[in-house]
C-alpha cells in the first residue's frame, strides 16, 4: 500500500483546483483537508509531513473533486466563519460574506452612541442563516431582536446557528417578505435598528454570474429583480411604518449600485443624514441612514 505524505496530497489537491479555476487553491486545498481530519489549519501545517490515513485521502479526493466541478467550500463542510464565529450553512441560504461584516460593525459603533439614551430594538430584513441577528444578539445581550425571510428553509437555518450560539431566546423569527412579516402583529412592533443585505443582482448580471455562485446558491437570496433594486424598494416603502426616531437604517449594496440606492432613499425624505462605508476593495458597500 502506497503511503503518502500530507504535503503531496495537498499539493496534488492544490493543482487539481488551480486547473479548474478555483481561487486561492492551496488555501481552499488546506481548508477541505482540515475539515476531513478535524484539524484546524495549525494542525494540519504542523502535520504536513505525516502519513495521511487511507480513508480519508479517499474521502479528500471526493471532496476536491466537488470543489473543481464548482461547488463551493462552504456548501461542502457546511459551515462558514463570520465575524470570527462559525455558521451552518446550507443550499437554502447565501453564503455569508466578509464584507457584511461592515454591518455589524457599524450597528456596533451606533448603538454604543445610543444605548445609554434608549433601548435598542433591531430587525434583521433577510435574515438568511442569521449571521447579522445573532452576531448581534451577541454583541448587543441587552438589545431585542427581530429576523425576517422569506424563505421557511432559511429560517430553519437560522433558528439551528441562533440555539447553537445560545441566543435562540432572545430572537424573534418571522417568515415573510420583509415588513409584510409583520403585518399580523398588535400593536404595530417598532425598531430604531434596522439592517438588511437584500438580493441586488438584475436580470442581466444574474445570467453572468460564476456556476459556482448561480449553480448553487439560492436565487431568491440573490436575484434582486430587473434592476436589483426590488427588496430595497419594498424595505423602504413600508420604512416609515416600523421605524423610531432616532433610528439607524444599514443596507448592503453591490459595486455601482450607490447612486441609485441613495436616491431611493432620499425620496422617503426619512433620513437626516447618509454615509456609507467602503469595503476593502475601495467600494462604497454600506449605506447608514440616520433617521430624523
């Protein structure tokens, strides 16, 4: 029986993915191979030079193939990293990405402003996996929170990663289309934190989206309509209804999508001032909205 080292099996793995295209092949090469021996990255680094046990180079080798064919790592080991917590993740919900992590950050910075002056009440509109309520929840343990979706599936998801960081309690989960979720409710539910990341990709740039992106992650998380701008739309129209004064609006936008987001937004005539945020690649990401 052959015996092969950990090194060359990554090495081996690491060609195979750069041959298909895949970014950053070692490191997505490293990932896979910790997460079938249940290593962390250290480990498997200290490690490299051991015999890897048959077995698993089998289940390794089935693994990257996955990945080569465009599946992506999260979907995979089913779990993904988000502001330094780790996440299930599933075919039912987005991917979560490490620039919503400007989000909570900015949630964070406004709500130390404002928590000696009032209690914050925040919604999550597309809650997806739960990334954004319950990193908040966790941050925020003297906050209440709301988390929205559509999607029944996602909210599964979401309630499984809430009990798994110990917040389910303190988060309330309603299924419907953004506001609309919350129509049932007596008296109307009020929230000076508001924070969404909605579908923004138009007709034309969902057709031109990566395989490993449109083959695989949940389109209703993605495809934002004709112009990407449809939940946008339907957060701000029903905006007045649920916000308090003073009042914090946090909405994820897509490149080029600034000018157009902000428009809408001034025409509410809600808002006392607009910022935005840069992710690291220069874009402006995050618009902040301050209500009057």
């Amino acid at each position: 029986m052959n015996q092969i080292k950990i090194e060359e099996v990554l090495q081996r793995a690491s060609s195979c993915l750069k041959d298909a295209g895949v970014d950053e092949p070692r490191i997505e090469a490293e990932l896979l191979l910790a997460f079938c021996m249940q290593l962390g990255r250290l480990q498997l680094y200290l490690a490299r030079t051991e015999i890897i046990p048959p077995k698993i180079e089998t289940v390794y080798r089935e693994l990257i193939e996955r990945r080569c064919f465009g599946e992506p790592s999260a979907y995979i080991t089913g779990e993904k990293f988000f502001y330094g917590r780790r996440f299930l993740v599933n075919r039912n919900v987005l991917i979560p990405r490490p620039e919503t992590e400007l989000i909570v950050d900015s949630a964070l910075e406004w709500s130390t402003l404002k928590q000696e002056q009032m209690r914050i009440n925040s919604i999550d509109l597309g809650t997806g996996s739960g990334i954004l309520a319950i990193t908040l929840a966790l941050e925020l343990p003297t906050a209440s929170f709301t988390a929205v979706d559509i999607s029944a599936a996602a909210l599964v998801t979401a309630r499984i990663n809430a009990a798994q960081h110990r917040v389910e309690n303190k988060i309330a989960f309603h299924c419907g289309h953004y506001f609309d979720a919350l129509e049932a409710i007596s008296p109307k539910p009020l929230y000076n934190l508001v924070v969404s990341n909605p579908p923004y990709i138009s007709d034309l740039e969902m057709e031109n989206l990566p395989q490993q992106i449109r083959g695989y992650e949940p389109n209703e998380a993605l495809h934002g309509g004709e112009d990407g701008m449809d939940g946008y739309r339907a957060i701000l129209k029903k905006l007045p209804d649920y916000i308090q004064s003073p009042g914090l609006l946090l909405l994820e936008v897509g490149a080029g999508q600034k000018e157009i987001v902000e428009n809408l937004c001034r025409q509410t005539g809600l808002f006392r001032s607009i910022n935005w945020r840069r992710d690291l690649a220069g874009h402006p990401r995050l618009l902040e909205g301050e209500i009057n």
